[in-house]
C-alpha cells in the first residue's frame, strides 16, 4: 500500500483562478448590509385612526371622527419632511368618512320625504 505524500497542508482558500475581467481580490468578502427601513420613518397614528374609524361606520360619529383625524394626519404627515408615513391611509379614512356621511345624508333625507309623504 502507498501512503499519502508527507509535507505542509495547503494553506488558505484554494484558488480558482485570476479573478475575472483584471479585478484585484479582495482582502475579505463582507455580506451586504441587511435591509432596514429608513431612520426615522414611522405611521401616522392619526392616519391608522382615520382609517378605522371610516371602517367603523356602524355608529354615528365615527365617520365625523374619520373625515377630522384624516385631516389632522395629512396636515402631520405634509409639515413633517418624510419622517411620518401614512398618507394613503389617512386618504383611505377620510374618504370612507365622507361616503358614509353622505350614505347618512341621504337616508335622513329619504326619512324625511316618507314622513312628509304621509
């Protein structure tokens, strides 16, 4: 039987080559950086409040509630500079409180004409 060639092991990564298109290696591969979202940026409280109460149509204030704080949060999210997020929402919620306000509307006035009717 042959035994294996006695000597120093290989040291380093083994080579597979030059590197391509006349790089120089480099000194140590280093992961991308992870993705974070930017510094700073956070929703609009008043945007996710906005929108749940337009969503919450079944009692009677809620959409006055939607179509204020739908506004309170564009006016917040505009004057901030891109550090508060949420404009979508807050369209969402105000335009949900105005749908229901005019649904509210024209069942009052519906109610209206059938009691002047009679």
């Amino acid at each position: 039987m042959s035994q294996p060639p006695s000597g120093p092991p290989p040291s380093g990564p083994p080579s597979s080559g030059p590197p391509p298109s006349g790089q120089a290696p480099s000194a140590a591969w280093q992961p991308p950086p992870a993705y974070a979202a930017p510094a700073g940026s956070k929703t609009s409280g008043l945007a996710i409040a906005s929108l749940v109460t337009g969503i919450l149509f079944c009692f009677a204030v809620t959409p006055i509630v939607a179509v204020v704080l739908g506004h309170l949060a564009l006016d917040q999210i505009r004057d901030s500079e891109g550090t508060i997020t949420g404009r979508g929402l807050a369209i969402a919620g105000v335009t949900l409180g105005w749908i229901f306000l005019g649904l509210t509307a024209l069942g009052l006035l519906a109610w209206v004409i059938s009691l002047l009717a009679v």
